[in-house]
C-alpha cells in the first residue's frame, strides 16, 4: 500500500481521488454523487476562496495494484482557527475501502501533516465551508440522504473511531411525510397569537426574481441564527454568493419565507427541491445533457429539503418555532407537488426546535456525528 499527498495539478492523481467514491459505492442505492462542477472546484488553488487563507492536503491510498483503495483531506482552516482562537485541524472527504490498515494509514498522514502545521486536535468530517453538510453518518443507512449531505457505509465509524476520535456532537435529520405529518389547528393559532403579540409577520415570494431582494440579507439572516449554536463560524461574502446561486437555481420560491420584526429579518425557512436523484442519474455532471435532467427533476420532485432554518436566539422557544412550522405546513398544503419534506441536520444542542418540530410528527431517522482527537 502506498499513500501519497496528492498534486493537485496532477489530473490524474485528482481523477483517481473523485472517482474512488463511485466504485465503492456502485452497489449502494442510498449514495448521491457531488455536483461535480462543485467537487472539481477545490482543486483550483487560484480561485476557490478556501485557498486565500487556509491550506489543505488531500491524500490518496494506492494498493499493491496500483489501484485507489481509500482517501482524505486534511485542512486548516484559518477562518475557524482566527474566530475561536484555536489550533483546530479539519478531516473531510473521508472515503475508504473496509479495511483497518488503510484508514489508519490515511489518517497518519493526515496526523502528521497537522501537527507539521503546529494544529493539536482534529474534528471531523467538517468541510471547506460553512454551508458544507457535515458529520460522518452513525445510523439511518437505510436512507437516500439529502443534497449536499454525506452518505457512508456503516462500517465507517468503526474506522474512524479505531484512529483515536471520539464523538464531538451529533445532528439529526428526518422526515415530515404529508400523510402522516401532526399540525392541528391550535399550531396555526398559537403561531398567529406569538406573532401577534411578538409583532412578527411573514414575507412569502412567488418567483425568483423576488428571491434576488432577499440576496443582500443573507448574511445577516445567517450569522444571526448562528447566535447561541457551537462550533459554527460567520460566513462571508463568498459564502453568500454561493447560497445565492443555490437559491436562484433550485429553491421554491413558494417554500422561501422571512420572519420580520418592522423592518429587521429575525427568521427563516430556505428550501429546495430534492435533486439527489438527477444527480444519481447524470452521475453528479451537469454536462452535455445532465442539466436537462436535473430541470425535469425540479419540476416532478416530491421531496424538499428544509435545509435552512433558523431563528434569532431571542425569538426561539416561547411559540417562535411553531410560527416556522405554521409555514410550512402551509406551503406544504399549497404545494401539492411535495410529499416529503427532509429536516436537514438539526444540531442535537437546538433542544427546543428539535422537541418542538418532532411534535409535529418529524420522524428523525438520520443521525450524523462530528468527532474529535486530540494530536
């Protein structure tokens, strides 16, 4: 076995890094491919934002046969380590073939290229950004996970674990399925009643062009929801560029709502139509012709994914969630295109909106861990 730190203008070592994960799960229903434009372009050194600031080493386990058998990323990310002040390194991308001494060579390079860097502990699976899905999946294998969210087999975190980490925190994901989903009535009063006497009103928009008002906000509507929450950074400028093409290219403008105190945003809900399956069809390409796939698929989804949500931490608890699950009961309803709406990573510690959304009848069936090692 040999593992080696990729060059990453070498195409052939990154081809062989982006390929391994479609081999290694060419049997499993449940995998979704990255978009590859997405994937590809972190190896752009010059114009991927990541690289302005931080530094990373991705390595490649090569077999006696030359072949592929495993891979990891390991960064520092100096936005992180600036905001909290610490010496924290970051493992992502984590993909390996069931076999022990493999992942432990992997993550001995990785050990080794942090502390080069002076780091002294490592969490993981986090990825180059704050928006990146993050955690290694602990249970709900059985499940097709939400875009942008990992999928691993269930022999991972017995790898991971054997390489010293142990669990950091944990974020859940699950289900509201129309036909089984709990809003009675007094849901929709209490939300009315809160907004009321909070003075909260509901902003709705009906097509993407309204969506680009709500561009220059994003960051503040973000950062603020961060507010109370662990081991999250403020994004920035090119995060929110990002947020921006996702929003403009796949949100329902139907399912995009803002909570409003006069003029200031205090709320959010941000959702899109499930993907994952256009992108288990084109293989994560977009072209010649995946694009035209993934638009048919926009249109005849019937699951969502409720990827963003997040109210300002004086607004949470006391009724403030039921306002977000009062819309979208309602979109959903008006939606009849939808039937499953996925709750996506909801930290463990947010304990008043996951009580008060798996009252709703949320089933949440996925559960992804961040761990952490000291070096």
């Amino acid at each position: 076995m040999n593992i080696i730190q990729i060059d990453l203008s070498n195409r052939i070592q990154v081809k062989d890094f982006l390929d391994l994960p479609f081999w290694i799960y060419m049997d499993t229903p449940q995998w979704v491919p990255p978009l590859e434009m997405d994937a590809k372009a972190i190896f752009n050194t010059k114009k991927h934002p990541f690289h302005r600031f931080s530094q990373a080493a991705f390595f490649l386990a090569y077999d006696d046969a030359g072949v592929s058998v495993g891979r990891i990323v390991a960064m520092d990310n100096r936005r992180y380590n600036d905001f909290y002040n610490s010496r924290t390194a970051f493992f992502y991308w984590f993909e390996c073939v069931d076999d022990p001494a493999v992942s432990d060579a992997l993550f001995d390079a990785a050990f080794s290229w942090a502390r080069a860097c002076g780091l002294e502990r490592m969490i993981g699976p986090r990825g180059f950004t704050p928006l990146d899905g993050r955690g290694l999946l602990v249970d709900g294998f059985e499940y097709r996970p939400a875009f942008g969210i990992a999928y691993n087999s269930p022999y991972y975190p017995a790898l991971v674990e054997r390489a010293g980490f142990r669990p950091h925190h944990d974020y859940l994901s699950g289900y509201l399925r129309r036909e089984t989903a709990a809003f009675p009535e007094r849901v929709h009063e209490l939300a009315e009643r809160v907004a009321a006497r909070r003075g909260l009103r509901i902003v709705n928009f009906r097509s993407r062009r309204e969506l680009r008002s709500l561009i220059p906000h994003i960051k503040e509507l973000y950062n603020a929801s961060l507010s109370g929450t662990r081991d999250n950074i403020p994004i920035d400028e090119t995060d929110v560029a990002s947020m921006a093409d996702m929003l403009l290219w796949f949100a329902d403008p139907a399912l995009v709502k803002l909570v409003m105190k006069g003029d200031e945003v205090v709320g959010f809900i941000m959702s899109y139509p499930d993907i994952s399956a256009a992108l288990q069809k084109t293989k994560g390409k977009l072209l010649p012709f995946g694009w035209i796939t993934l638009l048919r698929e926009l249109k005849r989804t019937d699951w969502v994914d409720m990827n963003g949500i997040g109210l300002k931490e004086e607004y949470r608890g006391l009724g403030g969630t039921a306002i977000l699950a009062s819309e979208i009961a309602k979109a959903l309803i008006g939606k009849l295109q939808y039937r499953v709406a996925d709750f996506v990573q909801v930290d463990t510690t947010n304990e008043n909106m996951l009580r008060e959304i798996a009252n709703f009848g949320v089933d949440f069936c996925k559960r992804h861990r961040v761990y952490v090692r000291d070096l």
